[in-house]
C-alpha cells in the first residue's frame, strides 16, 4: 500500500520553526541504521556503481545539507553526537570505518560537500568540538581531494567548497587549485545565467541545484575575501532566477525534466540560496513562497518507505527511471532545500510573508535551455518544448529524459521499461520509428536545431541513413507537430501524445472516455484529457498501454498514439497533440483542433479556435 507518510504530510511547512521539525522527521528515521561507530547508514539493498562501504558513506553524509544548516541556526538535533561519532570514525585511517582514501574521480569527492558545508556555517558543533587529532584527522581527509582527479563538470565545486572550507577554519589549504577551478567553472556559464554542465550540451536542474546552488554559498562566505567573484555569481543568479522561475506552477510542482530526478525537493534548493546568499532576485515573499509550496508538494508524495525513509524514484519509489549512481541514501540529497534554516529568525527571508507565484508571461522562450515554456492560464501547469538536448555521458534512459518533443509538471515523461514494442518502449511525446521489428528508436541527439518565438525545429538520425526534420509549434491546448522524414529504410512509425493516468485515486476510467478513429486517439478523462490527432500523412489512432511504472509521475498510464508505416524516400507527417489537466466541460474544446492547409509546396498551420495564421513552412 502507498504511504505518504503522514507525520511530514501535516507539518505546514510555513516557517522557519515547521522546517527545522521537517528536518528532524526527516532525520529521525534514520537512527536504527547507523553503524556501531557512527560513519556508515545502511539504508537498504539496491545498489550504484559505487561500492557498498562508499554507499554508506554518502547516505550517512547527504542528511548534513539539512542538519548543518538546522544546527547553524541554532537548531539542534538529538542525535547529533552520532553525527560527530561517525565524522571522527570515518576520517580516522586506523578506525574500523574509515570511509578509505579518496581515488580519483570518487564518489566520495561528491559527499566532501556537506562536511564542506558543516564546517563552512556550524563550525561551532563540528570543528571546534573536535580534538586537535581529530581535526588533522579530518582536514587530511578532505584535503586529499587537491591530489585527486575530479569529473570536469559541476564535481569541481565540491573542491572548491572543501578549500574555502579548509581555509575558514585555519588549515591548508590550496590556494591554486581553487583558482584553477573557479576559472575553469566559469568557462561553462553561457549567458542569461545558464550554465552547461560540462563539455556536454544538457542546461537541466544541475544549473540550479549545483551551479549556482554551490556559487551563491561561495558568494555568502566568501564575499568579503573574494568579492568581485561573489558579486558575478550573485548577478548570474538574478538572472536565472527570472527564467527559472517558468519551471514551477501555482501549486508548488515543478517540471519533471532530465536525470537525477530522484533528488526531488532539491529541485527548490535554488530559491534557499539565493535567500541565503542574500540575492532579492525577486521580492523574497515570492522567493519563500517558491521554496515552501514545492516542499509541500513533494512531502504529499507518495516518495518514503512506511517508516519514513526517502525512497529512489520521483512522485512514488521507481528503480527504472533511477540513475546508475542513485544509492539508498542518494535521495536525501534533496535535503538541499534547508539552507534557509542557516538564517537568524530576523532575516529578511523569514519575516517575509509568503506570497503567491506572480503574474507570468504565458510563453517563456528559453533559448540557453534550448526551450519554451507555455503555462494554462490558471498557473496551475507547465509545459517545456523542446528541442532536445544530450547528455554525451548517456545516463540511463537519456533519449527519455532530454530528446522529448514536451514536458510537463502534471503529466511527467516515461522512460522505457524494455525494448520491444510500443506498450514497454511509452513513448509519450515522441516520434518513435521501428525497422518493420518492434524495435523502436527515438530522438536522441541533434544534428541542428533552433528556437524562435513560436517554432523549434531540429535535425535528428535515428539511422545514419535515415534523417528527420522536425517542427513544434508550442501551444495550450493544442501544440502542433510537423516532420520531414527521408528515410532509406521502411518503417514503422508511431507518435505518441502525453501520457496519463488511466485511473486515479483507485477509480479506472470508462470505456467510452476514451475514442480512436482512423486518424485520431484521445483520452478525455474526469481527471484530465490528452489526445492526438492526424493532420498530414496516412496514420490511424490507438490507445497504448503502457507498462506499469513507465512514467515518473502517474505508475499506470495509457497515450493517445498515431501509429502508420512509411516507405523508402521523402516523407511528410503532421500531427496536432492535445492536453488539458482536467476534465472537458463540453466535447467541443477537444473538436477544434488546429487546421493544416497546404499551397504551392507550403504548409500553413492555423489556429482551429480563432482562425490565425500560426506559420508557414515551405515543403522542400
């Protein structure tokens, strides 16, 4: 039975008093799993691509992005001892569990940051209630990261925090290497705030969550010893914050997009830091407010085990969609989000009173992020068109997470639960193309793309030999897809709508909720409506369902798909895709489908409401 825990389900989470509790109900769960000397959580049997020992010490570490800050604050937690046990346990080489030496390119170069970060704001219960043994000890320990190679990615940060870290509490610490990587993280920032997240081409809630998540912490500490660095990260930050705050919708959910969705509430940590670095981006009542309804969102969540553990998964436990690197005690990552608790009850933050989201554009067009965002006029829901973006270290299911035509806070995305045929592949919103098989491929990488204001195109090869152009006009209800496929191969092709629940709150929808003609699927359900419809080429509707736990939101779902072949050559298929997150008031709202003329080799897309040109787009 799902369980959405209910002892941090009725916390309101309003101020800075419900969230020091939050961390605590969040910790207390954890006690019985410590190790007899403190260093090591043992939280359960699945398994990264790290090892068990390191796996324990990232669980036990992930928890300190919430208790350092709970602690500097002048909070407290009664098992802070075992915390301090296990810190002295594990940097002790001759200790039974000592966490090793760090190797290159470790995982544990990861967890160095919350000790970083402990040692950064509550130095005053941890550093200085160690002995002078101790504190060697554990200076050496982390200090080893300066001889160690580090990913070329987000992972320098961890340095750099270890190394102003090391400097704020007296020690050595390596003056070189934290200029070598604050100016090597530099040349990853883009412009408009947006950074990529290495030598790769993915902008995803790492440019929130790590870049500048890492760089406003810097910017706080370190703003009197490097101030003009602390200025830009700031300034970077306010700008980000005006793209990023497109991501989120009036309740608190924010869109399920790219790897390491398993981190969840982390992904509001953004808003903390800039609180704590003391960045107004925006009036900080809508800053509260971002970060408070986004943790309420997820604690109703169906995400922890009956006894209160953090689960691997996104809006319920789901190993499938989980990163090669996801541990037991990765989730608690998300812990991130209480770096406000750092912050004296008198801070502006805190005494602000919480404010709704502000009146937003309906289109935000985001061309770092290589995206455009369309919101219901209600704010209630949020949709990201594409162009695709690659992750050039293919995380699991990649072409999943990052090649979709659109994304959604409401509706999620599906990953594949095997590689036959189309109800294991749930290949909601995407083209998906099969060599007369059953074996499907999909957007994965771009050759080209671009965005303007109301067109994405790109260019992408599912085969070398077969090429596509593909078109989407953004728009609510209705978003409009067009492709250009020159092909070499005969194949079957099937493009696929939004995916959504076929049941909700235990209550299965009707039969006749749902309708396919020869060029058309929709599924208009009690609880929301999502449908498709042909507008060019030969291709019949149907109604796929899926494998269970395809998709990271809703565990059982069904997608309205067009499903056709086509042959060797050049060919043109158009499609019309329909999403509404709750129920028609009457059939006609799904009977106006935007209309596709074509004169003279050009295609003309019009708007099936108000009759106005949307594009036009030559056939050549």
């Amino acid at each position: 039975m799902r369980n959405v825990y209910p002892i941090i389900t009725n916390n309101p989470l309003k101020s800075k008093s419900d969230l020091a509790l939050a961390v605590k109900q969040l910790c207390d769960p954890l006690k019985p799993f410590f190790s007899e000397n403190g260093a090591f959580l043992d939280l359960g049997n699945t398994f990264s691509r790290c090892n068990e020992k390191t796996a324990m010490m990232e669980a036990f570490a992930r928890p300190l992005w919430g208790l350092a800050p709970l602690l500097a604050g002048g909070g407290d937690w009664d098992n802070w001892d075992v915390y301090l046990k296990g810190i002295r346990s594990g940097t002790d080489p001759e200790n039974d569990e000592y966490w090793g030496d760090i190797g290159d390119c470790d995982q544990k170069m990861v967890e160095l940051a919350t000790i970083a970060l402990t040692l950064l704001i509550a130095p005053d219960k941890s550093w200085e209630r160690l002995s002078q043994k101790e504190k060697e000890n554990l200076a050496s320990w982390i200090g080893q990261t300066n001889k160690r190679e580090t990913v070329d990615t987000n992972w320098l940060f961890f340095r750099v925090l270890v190394n102003i870290a090391l400097l704020k509490v007296g020690v050595e610490w390596d003056v070189d290497m934290l200029e070598h990587d604050l100016n090597r993280l530099d040349e990853f920032y883009l412009s408009s705030g947006w950074y990529k997240d290495g030598d790769t081409e993915q902008m995803d809630y790492y440019i929130p969550f790590a870049f500048h998540f890492y760089s406003l912490i810097y910017a706080k500490v370190m703003e009197n010893d490097d101030l003009e660095r602390s200025k830009i990260f700031k300034e970077r930050a306010t700008l980000f914050a005006k793209d990023f705050i497109y991501w989120f919708a009036e309740n608190g959910s924010a869109l399920a997009f790219g790897r390491s969705l398993t981190y969840r509430f982390a992904q509001s940590c953004f808003w903390g830091g800039l609180a704590f670095a003391g960045v107004e981006a925006l009036p900080f009542g809508v800053i509260k407010g971002l970060l408070l309804r986004n943790l309420r969102w997820w604690f109703n969540q169906y995400i922890f085990t009956p006894d209160g553990l953090l689960t691997i998964g996104y809006a319920y436990p789901n190993l499938i969609m989980a990163e090669g690197y996801n541990a037991p005690g990765s989730p608690y990552w998300a812990m991130k989000s209480f770096l406000p608790l750092a912050l004296s009850e008198d801070h502006p933050f805190w005494k602000a009173e919480e404010l709704p989201m502000p009146l937003l554009k309906r289109k935000s067009v985001q061309k770092e992020a290589r995206m455009i965002l369309c919101r219901e006029f209600t704010g209630k829901n949020v949709f990201a068109f594409t162009s695709g973006q690659h992750a050039a270290f293919e995380p699991a299911h990649c072409a999943a997470k990052y090649g979709k035509f659109v994304y959604s806070n409401t509706f999620g995305f599906s990953v594949s639960k095997g590689n036959y045929g189309l109800e294991q592949g749930a290949y909601d919103n995407n083209l998906a193309l099969a060599e007369k098989d059953n074996l499907y491929r999909t957007r994965r990488r771009c050759e080209e793309f671009t965005i303007e204001e109301n067109v994405i195109y790109s260019l992408w090869k599912p085969w070398n030999d077969v090429e596509i152009c593909s078109w989407i006009i953004p728009g609510l209800p209705w978003h409009v897809r067009i492709h250009k496929i020159t092909t070499n191969r005969e194949l079957d092709i099937a493009e696929g709508g939004f995916a959504i629940p076929n049941e909700l709150n235990r209550v299965p929808y009707k039969d006749n909720q749902v309708i396919y003609s020869q060029g058309a699927a929709a599924a208009l359900l009690n609880w929301g409506c999502a449908g498709i419809k042909c507008l060019l080429g030969d291709l019949k509707g149907e109604i796929i369902h899926t494998e269970p736990n395809t998709n990271l939101v809703h565990p059982l779902t069904i997608i309205p798909t067009l499903t056709g072949a086509i042959g060797k050559g050049i060919n043109w298929i158009a499609s019309a895709v329909f999403v509404k997150t709750e129920a028609l008031d009457s059939i006609k709202a799904y009977e106006k489908p935007p209309i596709l003329e074509i004169h003279d080799n050009i295609i003309i897309i019009i708007d099936g409401e108000n009759g106005k040109k949307l594009i036009e787009l030559k056939m050549e």
